[in-house]
C-alpha cells in the first residue's frame, strides 16, 4: 500500500524498522521494498493515463513489464529463506505507531513541493537536455512532482517525456536502495538481499531504458 504514495518513503520507514530484523526476517523485509517498487510502476501508469493517454501508449509496456520484473524479484527474494522445522515464529513487539511516519511524509511533502517549483522553472528556461539532468536528479527524492509536470501540457515530445519518465524512474529506484542499505545499517543482514533484489531490478530496468534509446 506504501507503494501506491512513496516508495521511498515506504522503503526508507522499512529499512529503519529492520535494524533489529533477524537473517530469518531480512528477505520478508526486501521482498516487501521491492512490493512497494512494483506498485509504483502501476502506480505511474494509473497518474500517465489520467494526464496523457499519448504518453500512456508510449510508455506503459515498460512500467507494466517492470511492475511484473519487480513483483517476480520480491517473490524469489521472499521463498529464498525458509524458517528451520520446529522452530515457532517470533512474536513481535506490539508497534501501534503509524507504520508510514508522519515525520517521514512531511519531510516527503517538502521535498515535493521543492521538486515541483524546480521542473516548474527548468521546463520554462532549460531545453531537453536540463529536462535530462534534472529526470536523474529528481531521482534523489520522490519523483510525482517531476513527472506531474512535464504530463501537464509541457509542450514537450512524447518520445522525450517518456525518456525522462524512465531516467527518472531508475534514477530512483538506485536511490532507494542506498537509502535501504544506510537505513538498515553497516552490519544488517538485509544488505545482501538488498544488492541482489534492487541491483536484478536495476539492471533490467537500464536493459528496458537502452532498448529504448536504440528504437
């Protein structure tokens, strides 16, 4: 469901419940990162259609396919550790605190607005290749704002559109997985999950994004 409004804040609020996560739990913990990955690809397919079902057409055979990549990633994660025979599932603390954060949704939210000022003014002054800068950058935070705005009548190409909706969507994925690796810790034993599920979808993704610039 955290996918559906920030993956990265989803990711970031997981990874920081994980730190007293045993090797037992650390795939549950990725695999449900990676859930939130796959319902942000449907999540921007659901926002393209409503704004521009041009740039639907154009782009939802990638963000369908990725959703399906990331989803496949989180179940092979997820039936990669199975608990010893005999051994009982522990019993976990009792947490009647909002498991999304409101301190983490503000900080989201301002961020948002930032990014949203920011492709504000570089779709007015910059031409494509600061719209191409800035799909990376945007990356480092959640990346509605950015994408928002250029589906709102930009005025700028489809084919362009779509390129920077891409970028901007591996840019932050790769960020949400350092944010996964500094949240849970030096020593967290969902760092090799990490590496491996965020790193497989990745690089499917940058296989997708080439293909792309090849057509």
């Amino acid at each position: 469901i955290g996918g559906l409004y920030s993956s990265t804040a989803t990711i970031s609020v997981l990874a920081r419940k994980s730190r007293k996560a045993s090797e037992l739990e650390a795939t549950d913990y990725v695999a449900a990162m990676l859930l939130a990955v796959s319902m942000m690809f449907l999540r921007f397919m659901i926002l393209i259609l409503i704004f521009s079902r041009e740039i639907f057409l154009s782009i939802y055979p990638y963000l369908l396919t990725m959703a399906v990549v990331a989803a496949i990633v989180a179940w092979f994660i997820h039936s990669r550790q199975k608990r010893p025979e005999g051994q009982s599932a522990e019993t976990e603390e009792d947490d009647s605190s909002n498991p999304l954060e409101f301190k983490v949704a503000l900080i989201f939210a301002v961020l948002f607005v930032i990014f949203t000022i920011v492709t504000h003014y570089t779709l007015i002054y910059t031409g494509t290749g600061g719209l191409n800068v800035l799909s990376f950058i945007a990356g480092l935070s959640d990346i509605t704002p950015f994408i928002l705005n250029l589906l709102q009548g930009s005025g700028v190409a489809v084919v362009v559109v779509t390129a920077c909706c891409m970028q901007a969507i591996v840019s932050n994925i790769a960020v949400n997985m350092c944010y996964a690796l500094f949240f849970a810790g030096g020593k967290s034993p969902l760092r090799r999950w990490v590496l491996r599920g965020f790193g497989g979808v990745i690089a499917v993704n940058v296989c997708l994004l080439l293909f792309f610039y090849l057509l």
